[in-house]
C-alpha cells in the first residue's frame, strides 16, 4: 500500500458511497486507476466490506450501555449475546473482564431486564453511555 491507496481508503471510510470520480479528484488520478486500486484493497481483504452507520435514536434505541462482565463461562454468555436482539457488539477480552457487550435499547427497564437476563453467565457492571466519539483510523 502507498500514500495514495491510504487517501482512497480515508476517503471512503468519510463515505462508503462517495464515487469513484470524485475520489479520483482527490488522490489526483483516473476514476477508472481509483476503481481499480479499490478492487484489489477489496480482493487484498484491506476493505471487507461497506456498512450502513444508523441513528439508534431514530430506531428508538436510545439508551446504550457497555456492560462488562466477569464471567467463567463466557462460550454461554457469548452465545446469549449473540442471539439476544438489543446486543450490538460483543468482545471477548483478556484481563479482569472478560466479555464486554455493547448494547442498546429503548428504556432503562428494558436495560435491566437484560442485566437480569445475563446474571446467570457472571458478573456485570453496567456503564451507560452519555456521549460518544467516532474515530476513523486514517
């Protein structure tokens, strides 16, 4: 990768949708050169893939929590997140914790209900977000 396959990919990650021409405008070449360095970024597995960022609010989902879990049964726990329908992201992590879910809901009765619903695989502790930041990588 060179300095122009990073400015296509900035690019891209700032608008999954932007089009080839106007990236082009940009890292000074073809639109056809961008379409073809995207391709092989995509056959490279540097892209694997486009996604759709979506406003939870407006799903009424307002209400997201990392919820931080000692478990020592994670294969259960993780099963369990991954099926439950308010988990957005799950990781499993080294450390004291062991399992951190990401999840989002529409009220904290709903929020608790969850809680209450994972107690079985461990231990949680409930950190409710207040704002967020986004970071891109390049």
């Amino acid at each position: 990768m060179d300095h122009i396959d990073y400015e296509i990919l900035k690019n891209l990650q700032q608008n999954a949708k932007m089009l080839m021409k106007d990236i082009a405008s940009h890292v000074h070449l073809s639109a056809p050169a961008v379409a073809e360095r995207v391709k092989k970024l995509e056959e490279q597995h540097v892209i694997e893939g486009y996604q759709t960022k979506i406003n939870l609010n407006k799903l009424d989902r307002s209400i997201v929590a990392l919820i931080l879990f000692k478990s020592t049964n994670c294969k259960n726990l993780a099963q369990f997140c991954h099926t439950h329908p308010d988990v957005i992201e799950c990781y499993r992590v080294a450390g004291e914790i062991s399992y951190i879910a990401k999840v989002a809901t529409n009220s904290v009765e709903t929020l608790e209900n969850f809680i209450d619903q994972a107690m079985p695989f461990g231990t949680p502790s409930t950190n409710i977000v207040l704002s967020a930041y986004e970071k891109k990588i390049l």
